[in-house]
C-alpha cells in the first residue's frame, strides 16, 4: 500500500519553488491531516530550525508521520554542496546533512540528497566531481546505519544538475560503491525529462526506489499536466513498491487546491 505524503517548505528564500504548502507549520498540518495526506515532507533552513518537541506535539495531534526532510536549503541559504572543490565547504555540506539526518531520524524519516549533490562546474572533469560525490555518500551512507534510517538520492534533470540525471545511472552509482542505506527517489517531474521511458525505468530499479515525487510533467499538480500517470502508478502498485508517494509540485493555481488535487490523483490512479 502506498503511503501518501505532502511536502512543505518553511525556508522563505525557496519559496518559489515546487512545494505544496510553505506558509504556517501548523496550519499546513491541519490541511494535510484533514485532506487525508498519511503524512508531511519537510523542507527547514537547518536540523534545529524546528523543535522536534513541537514537531512532535503536531505530528501527534494531527496523526501524520514525518515522511521525509529535505535538504536542499543547505544549497540555497548556506551555499554548500557535496561536490565543491573546496574541501571545507563539502566538510560543511557533510555536516549539515548529517544534522538534518539526525533531525529526521528522531521521527524515523530519511533525509533527501537533491540539490545538495551539486554540479560539476567548468573545468572539473565529470569523473572528479562523481569521485568527490561518491566519498560524501559514503560517509553520509554510514551516518544512515548509525542513526537507522535510510538516505535517499535523487537524481535531477540536466538543468539542475550534470551529475546523474536517470534512474539507471544512479542505481548503478549505488551498486558500484556499495552503498547499503541509501535509496533513490524517483521524482516523477525529472524523470519526464530525462528517461525515455518512466514505467520500464521504475520497473528496472524498483529495488532501489525508496521514495517518488509526485508532480506533472510540468510539475504542477498531477492532472494538470500531461504524464500518463496511470502506468506509473500501475508499475509501482504491481512491483509492490511501499514508500512515500509525496506530492512535491507548484502550489498552482494556489496552495489549498493543489493539495486537493494531489488527493484526487492519489484516488484516480492509486486505486
Ligand atoms: C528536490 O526534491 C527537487 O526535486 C529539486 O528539483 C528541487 O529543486
Ligand atoms: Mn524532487
């Protein structure tokens, strides 16, 4: 059975971006609990920008698990990446991730690793920045043992990132180096883009897939765009997949419709 999720952003420099609600805590939780989402996707500025007591007083009241913690402010606000040349700030972009993840782990979520992967910038060759990568995850995949939660890794589509755009490539990055606790999120907007076939490429690395952003393929709302959800959300169904199905999308036409329209996707095509 797949778990419904809705994401919302308290980080007011993003706020342009694809999430549902980012006003009020509170008050998106209300919505959330009483629109029938299972539970909130979180975007915060830092591991302690909340407090897991109040967090968990909400989560409590409003019966919503905390289904996953985005990190991509650490990018945005603090500028940090996984993949910068200079050591210091992917010490400190290790270190920020390692305190969303411990936030999260309190509630049993995993972190996300989006944005944060960074880019290979002019004049890193390819190879040095998937190196550079691949040593943050592995100290960031022990992380995940220690605290007992999983890491996810999501591939982005070549606007937002040059280093893994698919789903196969990734799971093949995770393969080679082993890792054990981190999984891929299957962002259903970036896979538009960049797989030539979303239903095959789900079915391929559906023992990797720990996580799907839920979003049209324009990253509205789903039924606002053009994907054909209905294969997709048969492939997950049939192959048994069991996490988060969480809408990450524009807040169109605004954020309260947009999460009833989510609902009304999730009941079409989940079903
Ligand atoms: C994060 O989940 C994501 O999909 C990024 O494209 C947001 O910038
Ligand atoms: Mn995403």
């Amino acid at each position: 059975m797949i778990k419904s999720a809705v994401t919302i952003a308290l980080v007011p420099q993003i706020k342009t971006g694809p999430w549902i609600f980012w006003e009020n805590l509170e008050e998106s939780m209300r919505k959330a609990a009483e629109m029938g989402f299972d539970g909130i996707e979180l975007f915060t500025a830092s591991g302690d920008a909340i407090s897991s007591e109040i967090l968990k007083k909400l989560l409590d009241q409003y019966k919503l698990q905390l289904a996953a913690v985005g990190t991509g402010a650490g990018k945005v606000v603090h500028g940090l990446t996984l993949t910068d040349t200079n050591s210091a700030i992917r010490e400190n972009a290790i270190a920020f991730i390692k305190e969303m993840m411990e936030f999260g782990a309190a509630f049993s979520a995993p972190a996300i690793i989006g944005s944060m992967q960074g880019s290979a910038v002019q004049g890193d060759s390819h190879g040095y920045s998937i190196a550079l990568l691949a040593e943050a995850l592995d100290v960031l995949d022990q992380h995940a043992a220690s605290l007992g939660v999983k890491l996810i890794y999501e591939p982005l589509n070549r606007y937002e990132t040059n280093l893994m755009n698919n789903m196969d490539d990734a799971a093949a990055f995770i393969e080679q180096n082993k890792f054990k606790n981190i999984t891929l999120l299957a962002d259903l907007f970036h896979m538009n883009i960049e797989e030539a076939d979303p239903v095959a490429s789900i079915q391929k690395n559906i023992e990797h897939i720990g996580h799907v952003h839920f979003a049209d393929s324009n990253r509205k709302p789903v039924g606002f765009g053009h994907t054909a959800m209905q294969p997709i959300a048969n492939v997950l169904m049939e192959y048994g997949y069991d996490g988060y199905v969480s809408a990450e999308a524009f807040p169109w036409p605004d954020p309260d419709q947009a999460a009833a329209q989510t609902i009304r996707s999730l009941k079409q095509f989940f079903t």
